[in-house]
C-alpha cells in the first residue's frame, strides 16, 4: 500500500515537470523571443523585480547562511544589478551577426556566425550564493531570447521562497519558472529534454547531471567546485597576503567556490604567516569572532558534521572552537594535516585552511600538476616572473596574481572550471554566448556559378 502511495505521488510530479517544459517550448516556437524588444523588456522586468524584492533577498540570506546585509549585497545583489545593466547596455551588439572570413575557394561570398537562443533551458542553483548564481544564469537565458526553468537549493529554503515569489510575479510560467525542491525534483527535471543545462554545485552532482544530459544530447555548462591552491613564494608581502587570503577564505564562513582551499609555503614562512592570518581574522571579525554581526554560518547540521570531521586531520594552529546548535565554527588554520587525509583530498568548503610545506615553485607547480585541475589558482610574488611561471605551468578555471576570488567580479572575463572543476563559461558577454549556439552562415549570390568544382573533373581542378 505504501509502495503504490509514493509511486502515486511521483507520477503527478514528473508529469507536472513535463507539462511546464511542453509550455515553455510552445512559446519558444511562436518565436516571439527572438526580437531585441522582447530580450530588453525580460531584463527590465528582472531588474524591477530584484530591486523591489532587494530588501527580502537580503533577510533571506541572513536567514539562510546568516549573511550581513553589506556582504550580501557586496556578493550578491550588487553584482547582479551589474550584470542586468551591461546585458541591457549591449545585448543589441551581441545578437549582431559576427562576421567571419570567406576563402577564395569560395567566393564571391560572405561569412557570419548568427547566434541562435539555445531554446528552453533549466538552470539548477547551488545554496552558497544562492541569489547571485540563479540569477547571473537567468541574465544570460533571457538575453539569448531563451526560457528557463530554475532549481535553486532546498539547502536555502528562505531565498528560493523569495526567488520562486519575485520571478513568479515577474514573468509567465512559460517564460521563466522556478521549481523549488531537492534532489528528487531535480532529478525529475533532469529527465526532460532541455536545449541546455546550466548547473552550478558540486562534482559529483555535476556527473549526475552530465549523465542525464547525455542521454538527449543535451549541451551543459558546469559550474563545479574543487580544491583552489595559494601558492605563496618567498618574496611575496606576508602581511598583504595573509590579509587577502583570510578574507577569501572566511568570508561565507569558506562556503564558496573560489574560496582558497589550501596554502602551499616554504616551510620557514609558516610560523609567521600563521601569526599574520590571525592577525587579520581578529581585525575583521574582533577576539571573539561568534559575536561579530559578519561571520556567517555553516548552511546545515550535515554541513557542520562534516566539517568537524575534515578538522580532525593535522594539528589546529588557530581556531577549531565550534557550537553544533548555532552551526558556527571558528576561522581555522591547520598545519602538518597528511596529503592522504579527507582535508587535502576532498574540497573543504568551509572555514578550515590547511598550510603545505612546499620549499619552491617547482614543487608548488608540480604538486598543483599532479592534482584535478582546479577552479581558481592563486599565486602570491612580488617576483612578477615567478607569478607568470606558475600561471603558464598550470591549469585552472581562473587565476589570480597576489589576491584571491577577484576574477569572479570581472564581468568583462569567462568564469568557468575546467576538467573536474568544470566546463563552459559565463558572465557578462560568456552568458549571452553560452545560451545561444553559434551558427556558421555563409551568404552566396547566384553571380558567378564557377564551373570547375562541378564532375565531370578530368583533371581540370589540377589537384594530381
Ligand atoms: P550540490 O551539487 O550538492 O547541489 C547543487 C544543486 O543540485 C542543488 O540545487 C541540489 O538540489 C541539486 N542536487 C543535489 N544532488 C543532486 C542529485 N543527486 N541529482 C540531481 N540534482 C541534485 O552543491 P551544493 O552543496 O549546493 O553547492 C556546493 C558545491 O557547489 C561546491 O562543490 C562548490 O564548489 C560548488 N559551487 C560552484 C560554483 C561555481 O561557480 N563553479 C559556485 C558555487 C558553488
């Protein structure tokens, strides 16, 4: 009886998620998402809609992750505002057709690539910048002249109540939707054909949502995490590195993508250096970081469990104090934790920054080449050769020279991972791109009908 119970409650489910993809994609073929008018009039209504719920983003966030107010807004809302006014400023030039180069062989003629809007598309978010990164995608869909379907987390119950409200009095269901739920909702998404998945989160989901995108030949981009490096050489500014490093590694309690995972040194910095990032963590967050108003929160109870687990590995230079019921856990710093360990292994995404005895860059360079290829890469030296070696002997999604997380704000630039850390990119212009396909079109006249590529040959093109 139970069994036909839940067997009933699925079928409704998976049908309901049918329907509003066979909805979405009638209006895509009345076609009217094709004009420049229809794109701009989307993206107005998006950016009314995010600033009159801004205030409700915001409480939700704190609810959520217990974000303040100005690193939400540093973070989250005020980047995508950005986002919405150079894709309203430029999407006109975008849907221009590039022109390309025409041979000889072929002329007289003209070469273009149009870009065509991919179609209906689903865009899953993860929890940790649960606004910024199911919008940032939305920006991209509405732009190419797409629809989209948006899973945002169930892990951040409170700003996908608001996103499903805000977008929900924004735009029709066939235009934009969100379905809110967990893996079962989104996996009965993922059994639909979609013209592209956009899916933010962790590696392992991203293979999971490969798989499913495979079985329609559906185009992906993934946006997954990994273990960032720093690799700190002997004449970078300690002070100015520590201070860089620690903002990036504990802003969001280190629950973000870029956020640095570990820190390669020579063994002789350690000491200081550790002395430097406390330095740092005690400048933004005061001696008792539990009662600053802008250190975040572990996002749940099995987020926290397993965090305190990764800690056990290695000796706790500073930090470790933690509160299970609150899920706050102390900016951390461990050192002498074995390469082997779940801490050097798995990405931590969390408030714990292991430091690696590494003597050179030849050994940072190695060690950073014998592991998955990364999302971001930071590389600290005032010696600007050592920092151009290591970014041309390395690969990542992104990179940074004596700072961290800072590429994620050029808009002007693709974000994006690379091999484990991911595939495809996105952000001002990338988002366009990666929610349209790139058609290669070639324009002939009928003037000029040459002969020579038409049978019968008999050796007139003089090729043998
Ligand atoms: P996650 O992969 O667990 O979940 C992401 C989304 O996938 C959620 O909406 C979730 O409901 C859904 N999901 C979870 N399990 C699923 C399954 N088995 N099948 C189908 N859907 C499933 O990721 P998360 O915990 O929300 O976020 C943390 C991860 O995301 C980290 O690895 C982080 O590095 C990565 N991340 C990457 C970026 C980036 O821009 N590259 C940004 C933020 C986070």
């Amino acid at each position: 009886m139970a069994r036909s119970l839940s067997n009933l409650a699925a079928v409704p489910r998976s049908l309901d998620m049918k329907a509003l993809v066979e909805k979405q994609r009638a209006y895509f073929e009345t076609r009217v998402t094709l004009p420049l008018h229809w794109r701009r009039e989307q993206l107005l209504a998006l950016e009314r809609a995010a600033r009159k719920y801004e205030a409700e983003i915001l409480d939700a966030l704190k609810a959520d992750l217990s974000k303040s107010p100005e690193e939400a807004y540093l973070t989250e809302v005020g980047n995508i505002y950005g986002e919405i006014k150079t894709a309203l400023k430029n999407v006109k030039a975008w849907m221009e057709p590039r022109r390309g180069s025409a041979p000889l062989i072929i002329q007289p003629a003209r070469a273009y690539q149009y870009a065509d809007p991919l179609g209906v598309t689903l865009i899953i978010s993860p929890w940790n910048y649960p606004y910024q990164l199911s919008m940032a995608p939305l920006i991209g869909a509405l732009a190419a002249g797409c629809t989209a379907v948006l899973k945002p987390s169930e892990l951040s119950p409170a700003t996908s109540e608001v996103l499903k409200r805000m977008l929900g009095e924004a735009f029709p269901a066939e235009v934009v939707s969100v379905v809110e739920g967990g893996v079962e909702a989104s996996q009965a998404l993922l059994a639909e054909r979609w013209d592209l998945i956009f899916f933010t989160g962790g590696t392992q989901v991203g293979r999971v949502v490969a798989e499913a995108a495979a079985r329609h030949l559906t185009p992906t981009v993934l946006e997954l995490g990994g273990k960032s490096p720093c690799i700190v050489d002997r004449s970078a500014d300690l002070e100015i590195t520590a201070r860089r490093i620690a903002w990036g590694k504990y802003v969001n309690a280190g629950q973000t993508c870029v956020a640095p995972d570990y820190v390669l040194i020579p063994p002789e910095l350690k000491g200081r250096f550790v002395d430097l990032l406390q330095k740092a963590v005690r400048s933004f967050y005061g001696a008792d970081v539990s009662t600053s108003g802008d250190y975040g929160r572990i996002v749940s109870p099995r987020h926290f469990e397993r965090i305190s687990a990764l800690a056990a590995d290695g000796q706790i230079a500073f930090g470790g104090e933690r509160d299970a019921p609150s899920r706050y856990f102390a900016p951390t710093v461990i050192t002498d934790a074995p390469l082997s360990s779940p801490l050097m292994q798995e990405e931590i995404f969390g408030p714990l920054l292991p430091l690696v005895d590494c003597p050179g860059i030849d050994d940072a360079i190695r060690f950073v080449r014998s592991r998955p290829k990364p999302l971001a890469l930071y590389t600290f030296a005032r010696d600007a050769a050592v920092n151009e070696r290591v970014l041309t002997e390395t690969s990542s999604g992104g990179a940074v020279t004596n700072d961290v997380c800072v590429h994620f704000a050029a808009e002007g630039l693709p974000f994006g991972g690379v091999g484990e850390s991911g595939l495809g990119g996105y952000h001002g212009q990338a988002s366009f791109d990666a929610f349209s396909h790139k058609k290669s079109v070639v324009k002939r006249p009928f003037l000029l009908d040459m002969k020579l590529r038409y049978p019968p040959y008999g050796g007139k093109l003089g090729l043998l």
